[in-house]
C-alpha cells in the first residue's frame, strides 16, 4: 500500500534519509542540492521553473541492474520497458541504447517507439480497449505481440489481420485473480478489474484461438499490479500462469511465450523496496523450468528514481496550517492527488539539511481542493517565497500524466547526462495552448456581444 497523503511526521524520512537512499542525490555546500552532480539551482535559473529533471545515468544503471539480475541466473528474458511511465523520446534512446523494447498501451505510443528507434520485434501491445486502427497499425508494423485483453479482442485482431493479409502473433492477457497489495487505483489483477481474461476461461479460449486463420497465439501475459513490494503476489500470479501453461500444453497445444507483466515496486517514503533479484528469484523459481520465451515490462522500477520536479515557492500563507505555495501543481504531477502518493520534498538550498524545520501544507495554484502534494509536512521553518524546492522520485507516471488544466502549459523538460545537461522539451507557451483552438466564423460574424 502506498503510504497516505497526510504525512506522519514522526516516521517520514529525514532529508538526510532521503539522500542517504538516492544515489543521483547529494548536497553540496555551496551549491545546495546537485541530481547526477549537477546543481538544481543552475537549472531553475536558465529555464525556469516547473521543471522535470531526468538523470540519464541512473536509467541506464538501473536498465543494466535489471539485466544483471536474470543474467546471474542465467535466465534469458526480453525486457519490454512501460513507456506509459515515462515516454519521452530521449528516455526511450537510452532504453533501446540498453538493448530494451517496449510495453505500450496505444497506438501513440507505437508511433514514439518507432520514432525512437526501437524496432517492431521489440514491441509489445497490452491496454484494454485497442481500437481497430491500433490494431491494424500494430499489425502493418508486424510487432512482436499484441497481448490480446478480452475474447472479442481476440476475433477483432483475427478479422483486422486477415483484412490486411497477416498472421498477427498474440498472447492472452490472463486475469489471475491475485491481490497485488497495492492501491486499488493501480490494481490490475484482480477479479473485478476490468483487464485480461478471466482465469478459467483462458484455457479454453486458448483452444478455441487455435482455430484462427490470421491469429497465432504464442503464449500468456499477465500483469498484477503497480508498486508490488513484496514477493508474494508475483509467486502466486506466476504459479497460476504456471499451471495454465500446463494446461493449455497437457490440451495439446504450444505455449512458447509468458509476459510476466511489471509492476516492481520503489521506495518513496521508507517502503523496503524489492530487487530485480527478487523478481529474477520469483520468475526462475516458478516459471523457469517451463522452456518458454521470458519477458517482463517494468515502468516504475526504471524510470520513477529517474527523475524530479524542480519547483519555486511563489508565496508561504501562514495559518492553520501553514502553507508553502509551489509552481508546480497537481496539473504538473498528478500522482498525490490522483492516489494520494508520497513523494519526498526536498529544499534545494545548501542550508537546507541542517536549518531548523516545522511542518507544512504543500500545495500549488491550481483551483481545487486536491492540489496537495502532502500534508504536515517538514520542510525548513523560514521556507519563503523564491525557494527551490525538489519533489522526488517523479520519473514514472509524472510528466506523462501532465494536463493543461488552469491554462497551465506543459513545463519545460531537461536531461542530465554526465554532468553535461540540456532542455529536451520546450516550456510550452500558453500562445501554444491558444494556437490549437479555433472559433467559427458563425460564432463572431452575426453577433453583437449583447445581442
Ligand atoms: C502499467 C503497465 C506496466 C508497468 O507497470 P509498472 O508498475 O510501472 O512497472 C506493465 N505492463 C502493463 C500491461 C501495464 O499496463
């Protein structure tokens, strides 16, 4: 379960925790807090503020610790990375730089993987809801495998390949029935959730599927979850995923590939975060015997300590409580208000880990309620106006997650590589937002204003 929004203040972490546990992190005297060595404070002045920060360095070792884990158990798996957690193209070169594909859930995200480089052998189509042109794309493309989400989807991808002359490789997305243990907005694999196929009814259906002139099915896909801590749930789902193999096999027919799905959790707060050992552990111990083609699609685990939202306080309120008013807002990053998420705030300044502290409201300017990025939370007692402040681990479902919401444009994006660093998006312009909207004619030619 992901910690609740109102923080305790008697268990949250120290700034000194925070950094102790983030290698991309450290503090300098000087120049305050540096993300892959690189003071936050030269940032913010050249391009402003809100500003999402990406570390390349920690994605590839991250990319690389993952690969680590399987290769130790001499256990080969095709690593497809969850665009939908961070899609930007310059995170998806580093990624294919790193041998990785991609999981993607839309026919945009196909488009950006493409752009990106990475090839159709290396892409994997999961979501519930594939329009026929998503699918008709993924097929013309010739991807490696749609992961198919519901019967009807089945004899959709059948007929749309056969109107395109193809034979379309797919795998049934089973609905384990496993309680991932964690948010119920980010639970994938329950009963009641609307993804995958249900249980019992995969084995026939993956019978029936064989039948199919244009479809050839080559295995079962499974995802449980996000921000899974502990080991239980994977073994479980991956027993079940397991014995259907068996199943299907003992039925008579071929099951050459199992997508074990991502969902690997992080720490945020002070969760004990597993490792890709522990996944690699799991994988082996109940699939790994099996002689099928492995692959997994973590988003999160790679790409959530990745990154940070670089904000300024544009004003403290002081009351009951106090406020600290950021110019980052929940239009920026969504997570706390959308799940009541825990991310760490950090003051940027190099007197920041040793000046006194007292407790907050973190909010922005956006006009609801539900603009908090945390309640009671600690943060230096002379917090004013002007203040960098760092929202942590923001790498994963944070940029991509940005709405326009308020006339907010998109904020500017940067990439940190090695001590050098650039802008790899353009702060949009509210002119930008503008710019896309027209007003018919009929609207303004006829009227008066007060007619
Ligand atoms: C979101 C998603 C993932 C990635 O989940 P994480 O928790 O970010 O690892 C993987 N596979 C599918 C099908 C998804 O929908």
């Amino acid at each position: 379960m992901s910690a609740p929004l109102p923080s305790d203040p008697a268990t949250d972490p120290s700034f000194r925790d925070m950094l102790d546990t983030r290698p991309s992190l450290t503090m300098d005297a000087r120049d305050g807090l540096l993300f892959e060595g690189v003071p936050l404070h030269v940032i913010a002045a050249a391009v402003g503020t809100p500003c999402w920060i990406t570390g390349a360095e920690t994605l590839r070792h991250r990319a690389k610790a993952l690969r680590a884990a399987f290769e130790a158990r001499n256990l080969p798996v095709n690593l497809h990375f969850a665009m939908k957690s961070q899609d930007h193209q310059a995170t998806l070169t580093i990624l294919r730089q790193c041998g990785y594909g991609v999981d993607i859930v839309s026919g945009g995200e196909m488009q950006r993987a493409l752009h990106a480089g990475i090839q159709p052998s290396g892409i994997v189509f999961s979501g519930v809801g594939k329009s026929d042109a998503e699918l008709r794309a993924a097929i013309e493309h010739d991807i490696a495998q749609v992961n198919v989400e519901s019967v009807e989807e089945l004899y959709r991808l059948d007929e749309i390949a056969r109107a395109c002359g193809r034979v379309a490789r797919a795998a049934l997305r089973v609905n384990p029935d496993v309680d991932a243990d964690t948010h119920d907005k980010i639970s994938t694999g329950r009963a009641g959730d609307k993804f995958g196929i249900e249980h019992r009814r995969a084995v026939a259906l993956y019978g029936e599927a064989a039948r199919l002139k244009n479809v050839r099915l080559v295995g079962l896909a499974v995802h449980l979850g996000s921000q899974m801590l502990t080991a239980g749930p994977f073994r479980e789902g991956y027993m079940r995923l397991a014995d259907m193999v068996r199943e299907i096999r003992a039925a008579g027919h071929t099951v050459e590939a199992v997508d074990c799905g991502g969902g690997l959790g992080i720490r945020y707060r002070d969760e004990i975060a597993p490792s890709p050992d522990m996944l690699a552990g799991v994988i082996a111990e109940t699939l790994g015997d099996l002689d099928v083609r492995l692959s997994i699609e973590p988003g999160r685990w790679l790409s959530a300590p990745t990154g940070l939202l670089l904000t300024r306080v544009i004003e403290t309120k002081a009351g009951n409580p106090d406020f600290v008013v950021l110019d980052a807002a929940m239009n920026d990053l969504a997570r706390p208000s959308l799940y009541e998420s825990w991310h760490g705030i950090m003051p940027v300044a190099p007197n920041g880990l040793t000046s006194p502290t007292k407790l907050w409201d973190i909010v922005g300017p956006v006009c609801e309620s539900s603009d908090i990025f945390a309640r009671d939370r600690a943060l230096p007692a002379d917090t004013k106006r002007g203040d960098l402040i760092a929202l942590l681990d923001t790498g994963a479902y944070g940029a991509v997650m940005s709405s326009t919401y308020n006339s907010r444009p998109f904020a500017a994006q940067v990439l940190i590589d090695n001590g050098k660093w650039d802008i790899i998006r353009q702060r949009q312009s509210v002119a930008d937002l503008i710019a896309a909207e027209t007003v018919p004619e009929w609207l303004t030619a006829a009227r008066n204003d007060h007619g």
